[in-house]
C-alpha cells in the first residue's frame, strides 16, 4: 500500500529525515512516534478513510469561507493557507 499512498503515510517522517530514501520511512516511522511520546508531542494517526475525510471536510470548509463575502480574507482560512 505504500504505492498507493504514495509516501504520504510518512509524511512527517519525510520532513524530519528529507534526505533518507523514501523505502526506510518505514522503518523509522515507530521512532518518531516513540519520541514524539517522549516529549509530549501529538501524533495524530488516522485511517486512510478518515484521512481522505477530513481532508474533504477542510476543503469544504475553506471553499465556504471564500465564498463568504462578509469575511474579509486575512482573516479565514484561505488567508491562513
């Protein structure tokens, strides 16, 4: 499945380690989540189903904001993007 996801299930592990190939994101993925732990940082883990969800829900919300014409946009999140 990491094909089909095409990587984006380590998105972060990616940032973190840009230069390590994209086949041992895998691997590290546990130590970033252990150290996220460690240090009390979130690590918010979702199905894909629940990924493509949410991510339906902010475009929505974002589409509804720019059409709101009474909301200046600096102050949506259009602007914020």
């Amino acid at each position: 499945m990491d094909w089909f996801h095409g990587g984006l299930q380590f998105q972060v592990e990616h940032h973190l380690f840009s230069q390590l190939p994209r086949c041992h994101l895998r691997r590290i993925s546990p130590l970033v989540k252990e150290l996220c732990k460690k240090h009390g940082l979130p690590c918010n883990i979702v199905s894909f189903w629940k990924a493509n969800v949410l991510t339906v829900k902010t475009l929505k919300d974002v589409a509804l904001q720019a059409r709101n014409l009474s909301n200046p946009i600096p102050k949506n999140l259009v602007w914020e993007a």
